[in-house]
C-alpha cells in the first residue's frame, strides 16, 4: 500500500519536471531565440554602415554618417551640424530602407 503511494508521488514529479522542460523549450523557440536573431542582425548592419549611408537613429534623430571610429559615429543632420553617437543607438539604415526592391 505505501509503495504504490510512492510510486504514484514519483511519477507526478516526473511529470511536473516534463512540463517545467517543455515550457521553456516553448519559450526559447518563442522569445529567446527570435530576440537573439533580432540582435545579431542589428549589430550585422551597423557594422555595414560606411560615411555616406543615411540613418535613423533610436532617438530618430535623421542624419548621414560623416565619419566612424571603433564605437562611434559623427552624424551630420540637417543645418549643417554634426553630433557624435554610439553605433549601438543606430536604429535604421535609411539608405538600403529608400532604395525599392526589385
């Protein structure tokens, strides 16, 4: 009698350990994985950027690149002047956003 008791306990954390697992298997797949994606495609494309590329930045602050070190760019905007910015607060290429896609 106490050991089918027992049996029925282990089986019942078995089973909570199964559920625990496959959550975050759905979890990773859902939301780990895609905003890891998100990440290496944003740092792929500012490191594509070159003098000359108009951007966006995460403030949306408009401008085109005028010069580049290791972490920064100077942005020239409109009026002539130039702020300097991270690369990691580029939000946008605009320049590949403009061109139409064939």
């Amino acid at each position: 009698m106490i050991s089918t008791v027992i049996l029925q306990a282990g089986g019942q954390g078995m089973q909570t350990i199964i559920m625990f697992g496959l959550m975050f298997v759905v979890m990773y797949f859902f939301m780990i994985r895609p905003q890891m994606k998100k990440a290496k495609d944003h740092k792929k494309m500012v490191a594509e950027l070159k003098v000359g590329d108009k951007i966006v930045t995460t403030a949306g602050i408009h401008g085109k690149i005028v010069g580049s070190n290791d972490t920064t760019f100077l942005i020239e905007v409109e009026g002539g002047g130039k702020i300097r910015f991270d690369k990691s607060a580029i939000s946008l290429d605009a320049t590949k956003a403009a061109e139409p896609k064939a």
